[in-house]
C-alpha cells in the first residue's frame, strides 16, 4: 500500500500540490492590499499575523496569539467558550453549570454538535443548558450563595456522578469563589464537584479557556480510577469532540482493526471514562491546539507517550492507522490494519476519482479554529482542489510554524494568567510503556513521538498564511483570489455567501458530516462537489461590482440619493441631515 507519496499525479505540481485551473493572482501584492487601509499602528501588528508562505520548509514567525486590536471585526471566541464549550461540555453525564448571566449560558446551549449517544444505562445531560442566571443583584452582593444553591438543585433533581462549574466574566470582576463553594458542595453533596475559572476575558481568545479546562479535567477526574479497560491495544483518542459524529467513524475504524479506545477526550464521553483514561497504553492527538497539554502531563505523571495522528482525509487516516500499528509492533495488528486501508481505500477510491473529475483544479481558502484549517487541505487535496490562503482563529506559533519552535515562543502577560501545573511522576502509577531497547528501535525505524509540523510546512509555497483573520482581509481575499469555497464558521458564513462564494461551515458541519476516517471522507468530498458545482453563486453580484468601496452607511437615509450617498462615503461622513429614525453617534 503507498503513502500516497509516489510521483504527483496529473494536474498536480511537482510537489504534489493541485495546480490552479483559473489564474492566480501575486500574493504579494495581495497582501499589500489587505493591508494598505489600516491605521500604522495596527498596520504594523496585522503584518506579522499576514504571511506569504515564501520557503514551506522555513516557516516564517507569525504573530498568533496576540491580542486581537480593538475595532477589528475577529472571528474568535472566549476563554469561557474554549472551557466549557469545547473541552469540557462534551462529557455527557457531567453536570454543567455556567455561573453567570444568562447568555453565556444561551449561546453555549447546543450550538457546537458535539453528539452523543450514551449506552441505555447512562444519562445524557448535554441537551440540558444550566446557569445561575446572575442578575443584578449578585453582581452587587456576590453570587456564591445562589451558586451553591443552585448546585443543591441541579443534584437534587438529576443525582449526577459530577458537578462542573464555570466561572463567566463578572464572577471574575466581582471576586466570586467558587472553587470554595465548589469544596464545600462536593463534602456536602459527596459527589465530584469542581470549578473552572475559564472569565471570557482571562485570555487573548477561546485557546485560553483549553487549556484551563486541561488542567481541571487532569486534576479533578483523570487518575480517579485505576480498572483498566479488557482490550487489546488501548489508545485513548485526544483532541477529537465527535463534530457530525467524527468520533464514532473514528472509533468504528480503529474497532475494525483491533484497537479499543478507552476514552475520546471528549467526544461521545461519560466520566467515568474520563477518570481511567490513565489506564491506556498510548494517546494518540488529533486536534494538538486543544489538548497538547492533557497529553503532555499525561506523560509525566503516568508514562503514556503520545504521537500526532490526522484522521481528516484518506493519505492522513492511512498515516495515521499505520503509525499506531507501528507503535505497538505487533504483527497481527500491522497486517489488520493494512487489510482494513485497502477495504477502506478501495470503497472510497471510486467516490474519489469520481468527484475529482468535476473539482480538479479549483480552490479553497479555510479559516478555522486551531486544526481544522490545517487538515482540512488534505481532504480538498484528495479531489484535486489547492488550498491558495488559510489561517487559525486562535492557534499558536507552533500550530503553524511546528513543535520545534516551542522554547522560542516569547511567554507575555496573557499566556502567564494561565495556570501551568507542576506535574511530576506518580510514585505508584508510572508506568514507562516502552523499554528504552523497544524506543531505540523505534526511533531507527523512524518513529517520532510528540512530533508536530505544523500547517505553514504542509502548505504550498506562495499561499496566504493569515492569523485571526479580520473581516476586511476576508472580503478583500474574496475580490482578488474569488476561491471556489471558503471554509468557515457561522459569522461568516452568510457574508461570504452574499459575495457570491459558497462557504462550508467546519465548525459545525451545517448539519453534516461526519467527515472523520475514510467514510467521512467520501461525505466531504460529495459535499464540496456539491457545493462548488452549483451554478446558483453566479447569480449573486458581490458588493465591488454594485460600489468601488463598500459605503460605511452609519445613519438610516431613506431620503438620500444614490449620489449624496456615494459623496459622503468618499469623505467618510455621514449625511447628518438626512438622518432620520436612527441616532448618527449610534
Ligand atoms: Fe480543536 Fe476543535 Fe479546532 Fe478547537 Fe473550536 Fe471545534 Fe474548531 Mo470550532 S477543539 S481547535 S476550539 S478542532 S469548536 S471541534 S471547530 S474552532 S478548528
């Protein structure tokens, strides 16, 4: 079976990467225009974070992880959105309690189809959305003893195994404890009780609140419980929330080759999975940005190494598959797993080919999260589609520039809020997986663990490298590049489609999905046929064609014409005398 690294295929350069049917434009000069209409302060700030991939084998520094400048339009989230909604909500019978206002609660309700389907004897609390609803009176007085009432009520009615508690801006600004209160419920109640202080403001963006949530869950419930799972080959997966159900093709995937998957942190995930997940022999991470740190600590307390895996795509799922099987030198498993990649191979290579036919040649632009804009090219890679520009939200150095940058990354003030734990060897429970011989051989072998390279390298020398991409370099990217997708997330998504481009929300799917292993593949890839080869985005006229500039309209001029409207948009002025109904300062 090949790695798919033999000679490139037609209509691919000679690096392998699809060639461009339409005509593309200098990046360079690009960038230069994306830039041009800033302030020089900001100028100078967004420069580093807009990167033209000169050398794929040298990656540039890139600014990520900076503050975002106030005024400019982010796709980002926050800290309290990365804790509660991305690492930590997933696990189905936790009882999750936003202590806040009632809106962090709100949007954090189901939004991000993280499924699951618990087995017949467990609960699933995660259709359920639990807050204090903080209203006035607590921003004043304090809210601790609502939210001790509150985790009185939650366990009276549902009797969980455990308690999570999130923490949301103004229990932050108003001191709250709730780690205390967190104690006294958990004597109290004699069940797991913990808190997270995850304020949406405790960091530069959602990244924050991962890693937050990292330390809670590895302090508060892994290592809870020593009984192994029975299996063969146990691996617990990492950085994979089952988006559309990706866990489960995961799972069904490494099923049908004979490895067993103690924990999915934290996908389709119970707790008490997630307190003897430390049982596993290996943890393999898809989305690094995430869990990096879980797996990291992991290692040090209880000796499970961990490698990079990308089950997003044929050639990554192939990769990944193989380099598990390498890991635990085991002959039965090894000819498993290559028996399963040609069955897997050979039922999505006709869906493959088929699709590539109608999408050779076109392109995408994908701006998302922490990994998904990285393994998402190998999924538009295999039906011929080049990726010209991509970009994370909220990834950082090493997501885009790889691991071995880790000792260069500058720590500032943001980062340092963030609580790095001590971890050291569990006296009982270390547990060395391999001997120092077994990773000796290994290593001639040419196996890495913890190896990351990151986006920029994987990426094709001249693409647009673009770090939390503001709304203005979004629209400029679609007039001069006009990419065939874009793939993004749910603020974006209508504005792009208004310009005439359809956009695949990776986020969330927009309903489909799964997209995970070699059957989510064949989903995507039919999808984006879909979506590309529809005549219907030629019918939408884009903004430039209808004004050569956008017209900042602040004041509502039912009155004005069309020429008093264009003249006050060159002088960025509103018509004040024309302003009826809405207030111009507004
Ligand atoms: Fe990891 Fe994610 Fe992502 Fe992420 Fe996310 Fe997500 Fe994402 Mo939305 S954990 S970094 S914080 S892969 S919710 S499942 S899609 S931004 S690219």
């Amino acid at each position: 079976m090949s790695d798919h690294a033999e000679a490139p295929a037609d209509g691919c350069d000679p690096e392998g990467f699809p060639i461009a049917t339409a005509p593309q434009p200098d990046p360079v000069a690009a960038r230069e225009e994306f830039l041009k209409i800033y302030p020089d302060k900001t100028r100078k700030k967004r420069a580093k974070q807009v990167l033209v991939n000169t050398d794929p084998a040298k990656p540039a520094e890139i600014g990520a992880n900076t503050r975002t400048i106030p005024g400019i339009m982010t796709q980002r989230g926050c800290t309290y959105a990365g804790c509660r909604g991305v690492v930590i909500g997933p696990m189905h019978d936790v009882l999750h309690i936003t202590h806040g206002p009632i809106g962090c609660s709100f949007y954090s309700w189901q939004t991000r189809r993280n499924l699951a389907r618990p087995h017949p004897d467990q609960i699933n609390f995660l259709q359920y959305s639990m807050t204090t609803d903080m209203m006035e009176d607590e921003v004043i007085f304090g809210g601790e003893k609502k939210l001790a009432a509150a985790i009185r009520e939650a366990y009276r009615i549902f009797k969980p195994k455990a308690i999570a508690v999130y923490a949301t801006c103004p229990v932050g600004l108003i001191g709250d404890d709730i780690h205390t209160v967190c104690r006294l419920a958990r004597e109290e109640l004699g069940i797991n009780v913990f808190g997270f202080s995850c304020e949406g403001y405790k960091g530069v963006s959602q990244s924050a609140g991962h890693h937050i949530a990292n330390n809670g869950v590895f302090k508060h419930m892994v290592g809870l419980n020593d009984t192994p799972d029975e299996g063969e080959f146990r691996i617990n997966v990492f950085g994979e929330y089952n988006i559309g159900g990706d866990a489960w093709e995961i799972d069904s995937l490494l099923k049908k080759c004979g490895i067993h998957v103690t924990a999915t942190l934290s996908g389709d995930i119970s707790y008490e999975q997630v307190t003897r997940c430390h049982t596993a022999d290996l943890n393999v991470v898809q989305c690094h940005r995430s869990i990096n740190y879980m797996a990291e600590m992991m290692e040090v307390k209880y000796g499970i190494p961990w490698i990079k895996v990308n089950f997003i795509g044929a050639s990554g799922s192939v990769k990944s598959l193989r380099k598990i099987a390498r890991y635990f030198d085991s002959k039965k498993l090894t000819d498993r797993v290559e028996e399963v990649i040609a069955q897997e191979l050979a039922a999505l290579r006709p869906v493959q080919a088929e699709v590539k036919a109608r999408c050779q040649g076109k392109t995408a632009a994908l701006f998302v999260g922490g990994s998904r804009a990285h393994h998402y090219q190998d999924l538009f890679k295999d039906i011929g589609m080049i990726t010209v520009a991509a970009g994370y939200e909220f990834a950082h150095r090493d997501d885009y520039e790889g691991r071995q940058v880790l000792p260069s990354i500058k720590i500032d003030a943001d980062s340092r809020n963030i609580e790095q734990l001590e971890v050291e060897a569990d006296p009982q429970r270390f547990r060395p997986r391999k001997t120092p011989e077994q990773d000796a051989a290994l290593a001639a072998g040419g196996f890495t663990y913890r190896d990351y390279e990151g986006m920029v390298r994987e990426m094709k020398k001249g693409a647009l490298v673009i770090d939390d991409i503001s709304h203005h370099e979004l629209e400029k990217l679609i007039e001069i590049y006009k990419p065939d997708v874009i793939a993004s997330g749910i603020k974006e998504k209508f504005i792009i489609e208004k310009m005439g481009i359809p956009c695949k929300q990776l986020h969330s799917y927009d309903y489909g999905g799964p997209y995970a292993a070699f059957t989510g593949a064949a989903n995507f890839y039919r999808e984006i046929d879909r979506m590309v080869n529809t005549k219907v985005w030629k019918l939408v006229t884009p903004p430039w064609k209808r004004d050569p500039q956008v017209p900042a309209r602040l004041v509502y001029q039912p009155k004005a014409s069309r020429s008093e409207a264009e003249e006050a948009t060159k002088t960025w002025k509103a018509p004040a005398q024309k302003a009826e109904g809405l207030n111009a300062e507004s």
